[in-house]
C-alpha cells in the first residue's frame, strides 16, 4: 500500500475499534492497538512497519507530548523530581533493571543483552502515559503528577546509559569506560542546564511583572493570525532538537518545551484556541495512528520460544507494578492510589522500540530478544489501561477524578 492509503486504513480502523472499546468503558487505545495487530504481519499482513509510517508516528509523539506540556506546569514536575519524588523515580528504573537483568542472566545471556534487557524493562513510554491519563480525565491528579516526572526521569536514565553504552569502544578498558560515562554525564548536564536556565528566565521574568506576550503577539502581526500554531511548534521544536543533538530522544526536550507554554508565558486570549487545535489533530487523527503503529510492530516470531518471552514479560509488568506501588507509598499515596501509579508507569511503547531497535540495529541483540522486546512492549501498553482500571473501577475512578480537579 502506498503511504496514504496506509494512512486510510489505519485511521479508520483504529478509530472505530476504539470507539467500540470506549462505548464499553474501555480507553479507546486498546482497540487502537488492536487494530494495528490485526491489520500487520501478525495477522492479515496488509499494512507493514515502514520508514514513512513511522516518520508520521513521530509526528504524532510530538503533538501528544506538546497537548500534554499545555496541561501540566513545569513547577509540578519539578516538585514530583524532589525529595521523596526522587526515590520514586529510583526505584521505579532500577527494581525493573535489576529484574531484567537477572532474567537475562538466568538465561545464560551476556552483559549487553543484560543491560538492554534491563533497560528496556525499566523504561516507560511517556507518550502512553500521557495519552491514559488524559482519556480518563486525571491529567490534573497526583497519580499524573507523579508518573509523567517518574516517566521523564526514567527514561533519561535509560537514554544516558544507552548514551554510554553507544559510546563504549571495542575494546573495552577502564580509562574508556570513564571518558564514556563523562561524555554522557556531560551531555545530561547540558540538556538540564538549557532547561533550567528558561526556567529561571521565566521565572525571573514573572517576579519583576515582565511580559512576554508581545513576543509572539508581534510575530502574529507579521505573519497572521494562522501563524499561532507555528510559533508554537518551532519553540517546542527548538527544545527537542536541543535534546536529540545531546543523544536523548527528541520526546524528551520536547516535553520539557511544551510545559514552559502555559498561560503566563502565553496569549491567554489564545490559548483556548491553541488547545482546541491540538486536540483535534492529536485526538483525531495522530494519536490513533501511533498506537495502531505500535500493533504493527507485533511480530509472531517471540512465540517460536515461549518460556524466554513469558517470563520477560511477566517480570516487565510485576517490577514495575511493585516499584510504583512501593514509590507511591513512599510518597504519601493511599494503597489504591500507588497500585494506580505502579500501572501507569508500565507502559513501555515507543520509547522501548526506540531503545530495542538501536540494540538490534548495532548488533548487542539478536532477532529473538528484539521479537521478545517488541512483544512486550505491545503487550504492556495494552494492559496499562485495564489495570488501571481494575485498579480505579467505577465509581472510584470519577471520584477520583473530581478529586484531581478539585
């Protein structure tokens, strides 16, 4: 199928899978993945992964991360990063790292297929999250507040150990292993550097009653009014292109970006108008492709050896769930609230894939441990949402919901 009519079939079939699981109460992502797992290799063969679709993903990534820093303040996240948010973060990248590991170890696996194991398990996809959180309404809650920064802080770790690995030569020694790490450790602390030097800019703006509204106000005078949404886009851009030079995912500036555009450092008048944008374009038509995409990455091949993908899948789904319980609780978060956030932080989608394929692509993997990531990344997307569920059924969830918003 060419590009487009790819693009057809996925949007359709995405939006009407999930239509029918949110007219059972269902999130509509689940029937999204669905609908890719039926239309890929795995079952009619009629839409396969390609460069092109995945470049519209990645469009997609990035409108679901930029509607998301429209919701969230930059000072909440910071807050979740502190203290106890911290051990959080901690604990829900290295009890998983260390399961992973010790899979990979039990069955006989070298050090590389250790770390990435490790790695890929201890990831959550930002995005997934995001996009949960947001079709159930709690975007504004503590679970949210605390999985998207556990979310952002776990996947730079990964990123900065992938960052170190990449950069391990061949022959490996301890003064090459030190320069490694320091080139990582550099890069991090340039990218936290730009982040809270704009920040402080704000920051410092905002304590002197300075405005900078004008800014894009005069840029809409130049060029229209239609130009918002493309000072919007270029100023989020300029954050992931800062990130992805570093070596962290676009994703990762990106998100950090679209959280410095609220409506003190925004045109109030149109912000509204912004926000309506997106979600159409997010919700409506990029979002479902992403997640349909994720379907099509499902390959049957995992199932060719049944024990290895089985029990790296059920350490995936019950180290990350102990580790959010365990963090949440740490917290301050009642019981049912930390089960809440252990199942948020268990999507893994893109962001795994991302990891996984450079794993695959440089050799530290072979085809059976990149079949057995892919699946599990599938796999855990797709049962985020449904023990969330489990975990907020009914009438508890709206509750909690109103709560949030309160």
């Amino acid at each position: 199928m060419s590009l487009l009519s790819s693009l057809l079939v996925l949007i359709v079939a995405a939006r009407l899978l999930g239509r029918l699981f949110a007219r059972y109460k269902q999130p509509e992502m689940i029937g999204e993945i669905l609908a890719g797992i039926v239309l890929g290799p795995a079952l009619l063969n009629l839409i396969a992964p390609n460069a092109a679709l995945s470049g519209v993903t990645e469009l997609a990534i990035f409108l679901i991360i930029l509607n998301a820093g429209l919701e969230i303040r930059f000072a909440d996240i910071l807050e979740a990063m502190r203290g106890r948010g911290l051990l959080l973060a901690a604990l829900s990248f290295l009890i998983p790292f260390i399961g992973g590991a010790a899979v990979a170890a039990a069955y006989d696996q070298d050090v590389m297929r250790m770390v990435f194991l490790g790695l890929c398990i201890s990831i959550t996809a930002l995005p997934v999250a995001v996009k949960l959180l947001e079709s159930l309404g709690i975007l504004h809650t503590r679970v949210a507040k605390y999985a998207l920064a556990t979310a952002v802080a776990n996947d730079v770790a990964a990123l900065f150990i992938l960052g170190i690995v990449l950069n391990m030569p061949q022959s490996l020694n301890l003064a090459d292993a030190a320069g490694a790490v320091g080139i990582a450790t550099l890069k991090l602390g340039a990218l936290a550097l730009v982040v809270l030097s704009m920040n402080g800019l704000l920051t410092w703006l905002d304590k002197r009653d300075i405005s900078i509204h004008a800014v894009p106000e005069s840029l809409i005078r130049v060029f229209g009014p239609e130009a918002l949404f493309g000072i919007v886009i270029i100023f989020v851009l300029v954050f992931g292109t800062i990130s992805e030079a570093l070596g962290f995912h676009f994703v990762i500036g990106a998100f950090f970006g679209a959280l410095f555009l609220d409506k003190r450092h925004f045109l109030a008048s149109r912000y509204e108008d912004l926000r309506g944008t997106l979600a159409s374009i997010t919700s409506g038509f990029l979002a479902p492709i992403f997640f349909a995409y994720l379907g099509l990455e499902f390959h049957p091949e995992a199932f060719s050896e049944f024990g290895f993908p089985a029990v790296v899948i059920v350490v995936s789904i019950l180290t990350k769930l102990f580790a959010g319980w365990l963090g949440g609780r740490i917290v301050g978060m009642a019981n049912r609230e930390a089960i809440g956030l252990g199942c948020v932080l268990n999507g893994r989608g893109v962001m795994e894939l991302v990891v996984a394929g450079i794993a695959y692509q440089k050799g530290f993997i072979g085809p059976t441990m990149f079949s057995t990531l892919v699946l599990m990344g599938i796999l855990t997307t797709f049962l985020t949402p449904i023990l969330f569920k489990q975990a907020f059924r009914g009438d508890r969830l709206v509750k909690y919901r109103g709560e949030g918003a309160g």
